[in-house]
C-alpha cells in the first residue's frame, strides 16, 4: 500500500511540474519568452528589467527544483541523494544565475544564444533528468557490488 502512496505523490509531484509550466503566463513575468519565440536571431534584445526577470527566473527555478527534490526523495528513498541533489541545484543556481545576469548586463546581443540555453535550464526542471539518471545508476552499481 505505501508503494501506490509514493507512485502516487512522483504523479501528483509530476503533474505540478507540468502544471508550472502550462501555467507559467499567469504565475510569471517572462520578459524573454515572446523574443525567443519570434525570429530573434534577425532582432536586437528587447530591453528588460533585469530585476523582475531575475526574480521570477528563480521563482521558477525554486519551485521547479523543490518539486524534483521532492521527486527524487520519493523515487530514491535516500537522505544522501536529496542532500546531494540539493547542492547541485543550489551551485547549478549559482553559476547559471550569475552568468545570466552577468550576459544580460554586459552584451545581451552578442550573447542571444548562451542567454537562451542558460534560460532554459534555468526555468525548465532539466536537472531532474540528469539526476535522477545518476542515481538510478548509482543504486544499480551498489545492488551489483553487493
């Protein structure tokens, strides 16, 4: 019964996931989005303001990550994987957030395309993808081991 329970909440936690994103107009400003999905490569980047745009970037990333933490506590059922992947979110925050801020501020033109992948893994849950194939294959390399 508590393995439906679990399988249950990754669903529920899933269907949050998507629900941020099928929601994302009305929960966040995205300054960025209408650019990019126009013919940007021909267009100057729009002015924004690199406060807002910050602040609900990592609204997003926040809520993206807490839902994919909570997804691998379930999946894993390992404090030592959950304390991981929070450092890896907490330093992937880090060093994304900086280099987007810091491409906004400096020479938003020059660097559309590094903006772009740098936005997108920052509001989308990619992260959760990489980790949670890590440590599938970390609790397989035990069972082997063992």
């Amino acid at each position: 019964m508590y393995q439906l329970y679990r399988y249950l909440l990754i669903i529920l936690l899933i269907g949050l996931l998507i629900s941020v994103r099928v929601f994302e107009d009305l929960l966040f400003i995205d300054e960025l989005k209408q650019f990019y999905l126009s013919d940007f490569q021909n267009m100057s980047l729009p002015s924004i303001n690199i406060v807002t745009t910050g602040f609900y970037t990592t609204l997003r990333y926040a809520i993206n990550s807490l839902i994919s933490l909570g997804i691998i506590g379930l999946l894993y059922k390992k404090l030592d994987y959950i304390k991981a992947a929070l450092w890896v979110y907490v330093f992937a925050y880090i060093i994304l957030m900086t280099s987007f801020i810091a491409l906004l501020h400096a020479s938003p033109d020059s660097s559309k395309m590094i903006i772009f992948y740098i936005r997108r893994f920052l509001i989308h849950p990619l992260l959760l993808f990489v980790l949670t194939a890590g440590f599938y294959f970390l609790s397989n390399k035990k069972l082997v081991q063992e």
